[in-house]
C-alpha cells in the first residue's frame, strides 16, 4: 500500500482510494480494504496534519486477514506522523 499526501485548505484530513477493480478483482475485497482503511483513519485523523491523503492499493492486499491489514495501515499513519514523514535526515551525506 502507498499513502500520497497534498496540502489542502481545509482545517482537516481527508481521505481518498484509488482500488482499481484490475488489481482487486471482487467489490467484497474492495469494500472490505476501504472499510479498513475508514476505521483506521477515523481513529488516526485528529493526530495527522490538515492535507489530503489518497490511499493506492495493490493486489496482494487481499491476502491479508483483518488483523494484518490493520496493522499496515496504522503503520502507514504513524509514519505519517513522524516530522520528517520517514525521510533520513541526512540530505546533504556525500555517497562514495
């Protein structure tokens, strides 16, 4: 799963899918996955910043039970969370 974040002017997050029914074959998993989704953002949303966030969805998610899903999903928030969105604070490091 990848979570795409852009600014916006409201005072709130938002949320957004894109669950293609080509890489999610049945509605039951779609909806199942964005219900998930729903549940997990109502709980994280006062904790993230005001900006849009589209959640994009990839076929091996079904494989995974509730449990599983859930718990990738909150990983994705936390992430979200963090101040340097999980980027390594160390731009200017030369490589060799």
């Amino acid at each position: 799963m990848l979570v795409l974040a852009s600014s916006n002017q409201q005072q709130n997050a938002r949320l957004g899918f894109v669950l293609a029914k080509k890489q999610i074959r049945h509605a039951v998993d779609r909806n199942r996955v964005k219900r998930l989704i729903r549940e997990s953002f109502r709980h994280h949303q006062h904790e993230l910043e005001s900006r849009d966030y589209v959640i994009l969805a990839r076929s091996g998610v079904t494989k995974l039970d509730n449990r599983e899903l859930r718990e990738m999903i909150d990983a994705l928030w936390f992430r979200l969370k963090r101040p340097n969105h999980g980027k390594s604070g160390n731009k200017h490091k030369k490589r060799r």
